[in-house]
C-alpha cells in the first residue's frame, strides 16, 4: 500500500518505515488538515477526488490497545471545511457509528472506505469525537491512498502449518 505523507491525517512513519500514531485522549481534529488547494486557486468543488480509487483508512496503532477508566466511545468524522481548523462551517462527508473502547485493540483497522462524491471545501481532515472519556492510551493512523489495504494483521507467535 502507498501512504503519502502529504496525504496523512496521523501518524509518523520513521526513516526505517516504522509507524507511530497520534494519541487521541479527547475530541480533537486530525493532527494534519489536508488543503486540497492553493489560496489563489479559483474556489472550484471539484478537487478531482475519484472515490473509486481513493480510500480512506483509520486504525490503531500498535503500540496499546485503547483504555478509559469509563465506558468511553471515538466517533470518527471525515470533514471539510473553508478554515484550515475545520470550525468555520464544515462539512461531513463521512462518519462512523460510536466504537467502544473494548472494539479499539492494537492494529485496529477502525475505516476502509471509498471517500464519497461529494462537494469538499478547500481543508480536509478528520474529527475525532470521545463520548464518556477520555481515554488513557491509544493512538491513531489516518490517511488516504491510492489502493487497498486488505491484508490481515495476525498476533505475535502466529504461525501457519505447511
């Protein structure tokens, strides 16, 4: 899979390709607002976003699973916006039912998604909602690609009889 790191909402990627996610204890924005285009650019809807061919993945990192000392539930949210602080007036293009903190383990894959048709405003990113929290650890990776992830994450000692 491609991960362009102009098209990452979270997470690091290191020199030797390991990755790291942003923590996300309460409601935030993503860590990086997409601007789809240039301050001079003509205010145009089409951003020449083909769903088809443009995923959106959200998942946990490795590093922990997620904790709360509550009942705490993430709401994640694909949004658009004019401010590049997504409060101005945004749009949501996307959005997932509450998960609980028990559904968030490590390597969680949280969305796999075609990004939809529809008319985005100049900054892109993702909202993080936490319901009863905050939580206490976990991190989050987010960002769009140009194909599909589908392969399965198996725990540690795994093994395959041949």
């Amino acid at each position: 899979m491609f991960i362009d790191l102009q098209t990452t909402f979270d997470g690091t990627t290191t020199a030797a390709g390991v990755k790291s996610g942003s923590a996300v204890t309460a409601t935030a924005i993503s860590a990086n607002v997409i601007d789809l285009r240039q301050a001079a650019s003509p205010a145009l809807a089409d951003e020449g976003v083909n769903p088809a061919e443009t995923i959106l993945f959200v998942q946990s990192d490795g590093s922990a699973d997620f904790a709360a000392a509550g009942a705490a539930t993430l709401t994640i949210t694909l949004e658009s916006d004019s401010a590049a602080t997504l409060a101005s007036s945004p749009v949501v293009h996307f959005s997932t039912a509450a998960i609980g903190k028990a559904a968030i383990l490590k390597n969680t894959v949280l969305v796999r998604v075609a990004l939809p048709y529809d008319n985005y405003k100049r900054f892109l990113g993702l909202r993080y909602t936490v319901a009863t929290g905050p939580f206490t650890a976990g991190a989050i990776l987010g960002w769009i690609s140009p194909d599909v992830q589908r392969n399965v994450i198996y725990p540690v000692g795994f093994t395959i009889d041949v």
